[in-house]
C-alpha cells in the first residue's frame, strides 16, 4: 500500500514468549503479537525468530522494507549503551552484543535500540502510561523478584555496565539467614518481591502456630495474602502491614537518592490496588528524605504492553526528537 508512514517494532523478549509490536512513527500501537521464545541451542534461534516474525509482519501489512525505520528490542538482564548484554540466563545468553547482531539480521541501515526490560517498562510509561508528563520517574516492578527502571531528566539511568535501576539488591535487613538469588542477605527482593511476601507469609505461619488463619492449609499467595486481609484475616493483615512496611522503606531509601517526581508500582503485587499504596505510605513519610516525603506514588496502567511501547520509543526518541508520545492505543492482537 501506498503511504508516508514508517514503522518501527517493540520488541519484548521474555522466557516464555516474545511479544511483538507494530507502531507508526508518532508511536501508536497498531498490531500486536507473540511468538514463542526458542532458547535451546543457548538461545541462538530467538533474534531469527523474531527477524522472520517482524518480515511476515510487515508482508501481511503490505508494507515494503522501506517502510521500517527501526526496531527496539528489551531483555531480561543488564545491557549497556552498545548492546552488549553481559548474561540473560533465562534467554541461554552469555555476553554478546545484541545490537550488532540485529544489524547482521535486518541490516545496518536501520535505528537499533537493545535495552533492559525494566527499562523499557520505565520508558513506556514516562511516553505513554501513568508517567505521561513526568521527567523523573521511578517505575518499581513486584513480581517473581523485583524490577526497576529508572528515568532521569527524560533519560534511562543505564550505568556503566547496564545495571542501572537494578534495585532489588540493595540491603534492606540485618540479621537474615537465608541468601538472596544474587547471593547476598538481606536484599530488598528477599522482602518486598511477590516470592518475598510468601517467603515471609510462611516463615510467619510456622513460627506462630498458636494463631487462626484462612492461609493455613492453602497455597500461599500474595494474592491469597491481600484477599484474606481485605476480609479481615488477623494474620494476613498483620503479613500485608509488615510487608508494607518493608516496602515502603525501600522505596524511601531508593526515593531519597534519585528525587523521583512520581514512583509508579507495578508487577504481580500491584494488584492488591490502593491497599498496597496505604499499608506503605507511613513507612514511606517515616524514612524518606525530608524533600521526598511528598512524591507522588501511584500504579503502572500499561501492564504487559509496556516493554513494547518502551522498545519502541527508545527507536522513535532517535528518530523523531522531541516528538509527543500518544495514548496507548491497545493494537489488534
């Protein structure tokens, strides 16, 4: 078909599958789609994979090679400026440069962006989400462990080596037993991750057996936990406020650092809604810094689309500077 318009793809990779998305170039979401994520063979068959996806894409839309003016692609694990991710375990990556081999895949003559998934969650919100309007933000994500993805002035806080905004391990409590994912005691994920709050959900259960609970005899979820508290459950209320506690002082701690104009939460956990935001915000007031107390805490609305809108927009802020970001669209799935 005939037209003025170009494309550019967001691309999310994840273990299980890779979501893709078609935008234009004023980053309206106008297709959407998944293929599965091949990581056998150390995950050599999944940037292919998506090369084809992206081709059989553009086909079905009749649009010619001309029509694409870039690709972004996010991944779990820490990437630099240059593409380089040091290890996506999950992916069976070890170090390579992602973006030189995309420009292998679709050639050298497109914009190529490669950047962390929490980031580009944390960008898909500041063009698109609830940080519409905002140039410093901090999005916190609470699921399987913790994400964050960190805006400064407009910009991703990448760091030297691509783990910039990976605040989940940072020592939150003295006197833990038991070792973080990353090895360490003590990590803000041990706690304030969905995995946290069971962990300690169960840890509390065993260790006051004298005490009546609908959690007994179930699996303990963390939204077992909200759900039981919200009908009044003595003991998942006191899991959920000492949960909010803890969350709220590493929020503080994170908040008193970066000065963030709005924290936006999201990942499993957030689904508890405004409960969440009112067991952590004393605990908040409490430890942060005296011209943080105030920042604006709310929740992330693009849910699983906001590594594609994120990816995308790291190709379009190169491509189109200054341009405005639009309402998420929703695309055709």
């Amino acid at each position: 078909m005939e037209t003025d318009m170009r494309y550019v793809y967001g691309i999310d990779i994840g273990g299980t599958t890779v979501k893709i998305g078609r935008f234009s170039d004023r980053g309206e979401l106008l297709h959407k789609f998944e293929i599965p994520t091949r990581t056998e063979d150390a995950g050599e068959h999944i940037l292919p994979d998506i090369k084809e996806a992206v081709l059989k894409d553009m086909e079905e839309a009749s649009l010619s090679r001309e029509d694409l003016a870039g690709v972004g692609v996010d991944m779990p694990g820490p990437v630099d400026r240059g593409g380089l991710v040091h290890k996506a375990a999950n992916l069976g990556w070890g170090e390579f440069n992602v973006r030189d081999r995309l420009a292998e895949l679709f050639g050298g003559d497109l914009s190529l962006e490669v950047l962390n998934d929490a980031n580009a969650a944390a960008l898909g919100e500041m063009r698109s989400g609830a940080g519409k309007g905002y140039r410093d933000i901090l999005v916190v994500t609470l699921g399987t462990g913790i994400g964050g993805g960190i805006i400064t002035n407009g910009e991703i806080l990448t760091g030297a080596r691509g783990s910039g905004g990976e605040i989940g391990h940072f020592h939150l409590t003295d006197g833990e037993t038991e070792s973080c994912g990353c090895g360490n005691k003590g990590c803000f994920e041990q706690y304030c991750s969905a995995t946290g709050l069971v962990r300690m959900a169960k840890r509390y259960l065993e260790e006051h057996e004298e005490e009546d609970s609908a959690l007994r005899g179930t699996e303990v979820t963390a939204k077992s936990i909200f759900d039981e508290k919200k009908k009044g459950d003595s003991v998942a209320s006191k899991i959920a406020s000492e949960y909010g506690r803890l969350l709220g002082k590493g929020l503080a701690v994170i908040a008193s650092i970066l000065d963030p104009e709005v924290i936006l939460i999201g990942g499993g956990v957030s689904k508890a809604g405004p409960v969440l935001i009112d067991l952590l915000r004393d605990s908040y007031r409490e430890n942060a810094f005296n011209t943080a107390k105030d920042t604006k805490i709310d929740f992330c609305v693009l849910g699983n689309d906001a590594g594609i809108y994120g990816a995308a927009g790291s190709v379009l802020k190169g491509i189109n500077p200054g341009d405005a970001a639009v309402e998420p669209s929703g695309g055709k799935s």
